[in-house]
C-alpha cells in the first residue's frame, strides 16, 4: 500500500487542526475551548424525538427512500419563506440542500476552482473553508479585517491585480474573530462584485444567535443574485443531523446540482423530514431563543472572566453575538506552542494559525463560549491566564 500513488491534492491536505485537537480534549478533566460546538443539554431532543415519531407515521416509506438531489420540497419551501421574511427574495427552486455547510463549500469549490484559482478571502478566514477548498488547489489573496470586519480599501487593487474567481466572507459573527462587517462595509463589497462581475460566498451560520447590538442585513439580502449564501441548522438545532444549504441564483442551479449529484445523489432523506418536521409549527423560533438567551449568558461571564484574569498584555474581541472570542497574544508570543501548558493546565483552545491561509498568526487564538457552562468557562478562563501570565513573561518564541 505505501507505494500506491494517490491525487496530488490528497498528498497536500491537511487533516483539520480543531478536529485533531478535539481528540485531546475529551478528557473528561479539560475545559475544552477549542470546537465550536453547540451546547449539548440545550439540544431540543424531546422535539426531534416527537419528529422522529411524526416523520415515520405520516411519511415513513418517502422518508426512507432516495430522493432528488436538491433536496426535498417541503424544507425549501420552508427555507424560502423564512429567508423571504429576512428580506431575500426567493423560492424553493433557489435551493440545494447539502450535508451541512460544510458540503456548501465543497460544493462551491467544485464548481468555481481550478488549480491556481485565485479566492479572494478574509485574513483570518474559517478554517473548515480553507480545509474544503483546499482539494482544489487554489491560491488564496487575503483582506486584513479591523473591528468593521474586512478592510474594503485593500479589495479593488487585489481584484485587479488577482481576479478572484469569487470573494469569500463570513460577514456576521465571523469564524473566528467573532466580527461583523459593518452595513457601510457590505455595500462597499456589493459594489465591487458587481463593477468586477465576480460572485460573493456569504457563509451565514450564525447571524440568528445575536445577543446585542443591531441586526443586519444579509450581504444576500442586500444584494440578491450577485451573492450565494450558505446556511445550516447545525448551530440553531443540531449539528449531528447534518443539514445545511446553499442558496443562490437560478442559472447557477444546475451546475451545483451537478457537483451535489457527484458527490452524494442527495443529503439524507430522512434527515430533512425530520429537521421540517420539528421547525414547522414554530417551534424553531422558539428554540432559537432560548439559545440565545443561554450563550448570552456564557458570552457575557466569559467576557467578564477575561477582564477579571487575563494579563494586561493579551487582547481579545467583545462579540455581538455567534460562539467566538479572538485573542491576541503579545507580538512574541506562539499560542501554538503554548497550548501544551495549558493542557496540562486542564484547558484547551484553538491556536489561531490554522486561520490564515498563508501563514501567520502565532500569537493569535479562538476560544469557544457556547459549550462550556458558566461555571467551567471561569475556572477555564482562569486557568488559561495562568498558563499566560507564567509562559508570557518568559514568552514561547516563534520558531523556538
């Protein structure tokens, strides 16, 4: 077997940092900050149980059986009511309903990349996107972002000189410095896309989990067919039943359809039932709620444990909603290597350098705030600000 040739982009993958990570921190013993998991004791499992049970009696044989790769009729239309309420005009036909969001981008990334294609991205940018677009082997041309989200002067002169084939974003919430780009930012992006004619991919997974400030307008909402939008229920219901989608314009349909086709026939039949089933007699809007009631909660005592703890030289952003904090280390320090100490401090986070497609980084990381309870994340936060006031002062240095 070791001397079987395999693809080029097989040899060049990387297996994802997080989900790696996450191997160690099963311990029962380590806070864990690292994944961005969804608290569990908050899955409504009494509602998919009871859906489970409805989706068998009324729809038992349809439900187990093969169906059309773009997804059932029933959960686009209920996707297209929900999303024209936000201001984005569409209809079922709009919509492929994909194995979460992550099959979103390697659907897109089928369908636009080649070799040397250039993505025009956000520095730092989710790296599950990196991880999905990377099989194809493009390059990627990144915006440093400021607290409006990306920094639009630096776009033109990179279209020009590079022409992205589409520019990706995770505008609200990002993943995973938890920013937002401002409305004045979104209009200005819109504008560029369309004087250079090239598509903006709107990862959208957390705009409905806002705790404060605003609400804004999606980049979709705002500008309709020049955007393809990804979404997914795994944050606002569950991430184990895998259903995500991809909305976007009408003539783009079929040749997403055809990359869907090659890689499963359809997302699990089963699966979509039961997802429209549970969200259909409202009792979607009324779980999203109550999540946002409780991650608020773990936002706020996170942000009040890193005020009260971390060492005066670590910075960190204060989101308005989504599961992220980005902290920034001083200049010197290799959040990398100093992830060892503070497992065996009995802590864990994700060390920031996965995040930026070309290097960089090392003082950088993400912490989660949605997974841990109130009482976890002060003991972890004040864990981790031993581990830094200790290693900080005698910093871990970049390439030591």
């Amino acid at each position: 077997m070791t001397s079987w040739i395999f693809a080029k982009r097989a040899a060049s993958m990387e297996t994802s940092a997080i989900r790696e990570l996450l191997k160690l921190t099963e311990h029962a013993d380590i806070i864990s900050f690292a994944g961005g998991l969804p608290a569990p004791e908050l899955f409504p499992v009494e509602g998919i149980r009871r859906a489970c049970q409805d989706v068998l009696e009324h729809y038992g044989p349809k439900a187990l059986q093969y169906s059309i790769s773009s997804g059932i009729h029933e959960i686009r239309i209920f996707l297209a009511d929900r999303l024209k309420k936000r201001g984005i005009e569409v209809s079922e036909d709009n919509f492929i309903i994909t194995g979460g969001s992550q099959q979103g981008l390697d659907i897109i990334g089928k369908a636009f990349l080649d070799s040397g294609a250039v993505i025009l991205c956000e520095n730092p940018t989710y790296l599950g996107a990196i991880q999905a677009f990377s099989a194809y082997r493009p390059a990627y041309v990144t915006v440093e972002m400021d607290e409006e989200g990306m920094i639009i002067d630096e776009v033109e002169a990179k279209i020009r000189r590079y022409h992205p084939r589409f520019i990706y974003t995770v505008p609200t919430f990002q993943n995973p410095t938890g920013r937002t780009m401002s409305y004045k930012r979104r209009v200005q992006l819109i504008e560029l896309a369309k004087k250079y004619s090239i598509p903006i991919v709107d990862d959208n997974p957390y705009s409905e989990l806002r705790y404060s400030g605003e609400e804004m307008p999606s980049v979709k909402a705002l500008a309709g067919d020049w955007v393809i939008q990804l979404g997914t229920f795994s944050k606002i219901v569950s991430p184990g039943l895998r259903i995500g989608w991809i909305v976007a314009p009408l003539d783009l349909m079929p040749v997403l359809e055809k990359m869907k086709q090659a890689l499963d026939l359809h997302t699990n039949t089963f699966s979509q039932y039961v997802v429209w089933e549970y969200c259909k007699e409202g009792r979607l809007e009324q779980h999203i709620e109550r999540l946002k009631k409780a991650y608020k909660q773990r936002r706020d005592v996170m942000l009040e444990a890193m005020d009260n703890y971390m060492p005066e030289e670590v910075f960190w952003t204060k989101p308005e909603g989504g599961l992220f904090l980005w902290v920034h280390l001083p200049q010197e320090a290799n959040s990398t290597q100093l992830l060892k100490y503070a497992i065996e401090n009995k802590v864990a986070y994700v060390p920031g350098t996965g995040f930026f497609p070309n290097g960089g980084g090392y003082n950088t990381l993400r912490m989660n705030f949605s997974n841990a309870n109130e009482e976890k994340i002060k003991t972890g936060v004040k864990r981790l600000a031993e581990v830094f006031k200790k290693h900080i002062e005698r910093p871990v240095m970049v390439g030591t």
